[in-house]
C-alpha cells in the first residue's frame, strides 16, 4: 500500500519517536516535536507509539490513498476532509482505497499530525524515520513531502474497524491558551543575568518571530542583559534549552537543535511544556514562570501515566472493533 502526495502543504515532514543516542555523532535526535500529539494519533489507529506519521506544520497536504486504511489527526485544530466531507479530528477514521483527504488551514496553534494504520514504512535512517529538515537527514534526504512523493504504508494482516464514531477530549493534550507560561527550569548561566532581566524574563511576554523553526523559536520582547560579559565554551543542547545570544532576545531551542552551542543557557522548558512550545505560532506570545526539578520532572511523569492509561484504553477499544 502506498499514500500518494496530491499537494504537500506548507511543510509536511515525516516524523516518529526520533533518532536519540547519536550526539557524540553530531546528530540530533528530530522527531515530533508535540510528540504526545502524535503518539494519540499512532494509538487510535492502532500504531505502536513510534511508529512514522506526517507532521504537518500551518497548511496541510492533500492525499490519496490506494487501499483501505485507518488513520487519525492530532495536534493543532485543522479543517479535515475525507472525500470533500468533514471528518473529525482525535479519533479513528477508517478510509477506502480510492479515497483522499485534503487538510486544511492551521487557525489556532501551529502543528498536526496524521497516523496511518501500519505507519509510513520508508527505510529508516540512524533508527529513526523522522525528517532532520535542518540537515536533510532521514528517509527522502531529509527533505519535506513534495507533490508525487509515494510513501509506502507497513503491511498488516488485520485492519482494525471503529464500529461506530468516538473521539478523545483534545482539551486535555491541546492547549492554546496565551495567558498559561511556560514552566522554565533555571539555566546553567541565569544567576549571571541583572536581577532586572531576570525579573523580565518571567514578568514579561515575548513574541514567535517569524523566522522561528524545528531548530528554535526566536522570541522578541524585552532585552535581557548580563551584569558582566559572559565567555563559556560549548555545552550540549537538546529541545526547550532558552539560550541568549548577543541580542538579548532567547532562542528556543525545538527537536532540531544542535548537539551543543556555545550561548549561554537561561533555562530549560520543562519537558512537559514541549507540547505548547512546538504550538506556538509566529506571531503568538509566550511567557515563563520558574519551575523546580522535582516539580517539572512529577509533571512529566503525571503526563507519561496519562498517556499510557489512555493507550492501553484505545488499543482494547480497537480489539473490541470499537
């Protein structure tokens, strides 16, 4: 089975669970960057977690679909049709061979995703199916979906069949709200920070520049200033690191952040907010408020808990033909 690219959209990626384990490489772990997002789509079409979906980022592509199918779309609300009639977001959509699907015009939030049931099976680069757009690594060198792309589907001996039409609350795994921080850890170089930008950095809002991407979201708002020069030799990154180059204006660092870097780090958005960091849009405003380890990590791990319960709950659905 293969998907046929009709139109690719804005930039529509492949995108799995990434590629961790290779920085003493020079290589970034990519991957989804909402990636419980697309861990619900992978499980209400009866996926395993890491399996290949499309994250599709503002505008979304158009398919065709060459045998019968299950998928799912997650992540920011997005206009969904299957054969020009809508049909609903956070739930499985089963698809018939000839059918296509057009995705629509991103409103509210940034990111969607979409999970097909045997997942998209291109050969895997480094472990990882996941598109490093930055340095045009994985499956089709790297790059984004282009019009004609054929993307394999993995073979299955059963298709699991919803008997009837259920969604899951998106209230609880998608949150839009402007006026909600992000919870920041402390960075290894904030105490060299004046105390005013300090105070700015968790009083004050910022705002998605345009030119913000899967590397990092540039955020323009107040200058934060050092009480003295800070010199420092390159530290490892990973997603969520907030670095403050010369400007004054952080990056966020997103899952095609480099291995390391040489600005000095403000914080680090606790890994239960990546979420909402790779939702925010250019132009949208963010805003921080400081968080302990043992509160960020008892967040992640009330969130883990979460998402296996719903997945186990999902998968028994599935087996239950829904």
């Amino acid at each position: 089975m293969s998907l046929r690219v009709l139109a690719p959209g804005f930039l529509t990626s492949l995108q799995d669970a990434g590629r961790p384990g290779f920085a003493a490489m020079g290589v970034g772990a990519s991957g989804a960057f909402d990636t419980p997002a697309l861990r619900l789509a992978n499980a209400l079409c009866g996926n395993p977690a890491n399996a290949c979906g499309l994250e599709i980022t503002l505008i979304g592509p158009r398919l065709r679909f060459d045998r019968d199918s299950l998928i799912a779309v997650t992540g920011a609300p997005i206009p969904f049709l299957v054969d020009d009639q809508p049909a609903p977001m956070w739930s499985p959509v089963p698809i018939r061979a000839g059918s296509s699907i057009r995705l629509g015009t991103i409103r509210q939030g940034c990111r969607s995703y979409l999970a097909i049931h045997g997942g998209i099976a291109l050969p895997p680069v480094l472990d990882s199916r996941s598109s490093d757009l930055n340095t045009a690594l994985g499956p089709l060198e790297g790059r984004a979906l282009q019009i004609g792309d054929d993307l394999p589907i993995g073979r299955y001996d059963r298709l699991p069949m919803p008997a009837g039409r259920w969604s899951l609350d998106a209230s609880h795994w998608f949150c839009a709200n402007p006026d909600r921080p992000l919870r920041l850890l402390p960075g290894s170089q904030r105490g060299m920070l004046m105390a005013a930008s300090v105070e700015a950095l968790f009083s004050r809002t910022f705002t998605v520049a345009t030119d913000s991407n899967r590397v990092g979201l540039r955020l323009s708002g107040p200058t934060l200033e050092w009480r003295a020069p800070v010199e420092m030799t390159s530290e490892g990154s990973l997603p969520g690191v907030l670095q403050l180059p010369p400007s004054g204006q952080p990056i966020a660092f997103g899952p095609e952040a480099p291995v390391s870097g040489g600005y000095p780090r403000i914080g680090q958005v606790a890994m239960v907010d990546l979420p909402r960091l790779a939702q925010a849009r250019p132009g949208d405003r963010l805003g921080f408020v400081p968080i302990g380890f043992d509160e960020a990590l008892s967040a992640l791990q009330r969130r883990e808990q979460a998402l296996e319960r719903l997945s186990r709950a999902i998968a028994t659905r599935l087996q239950n033909n829904g």
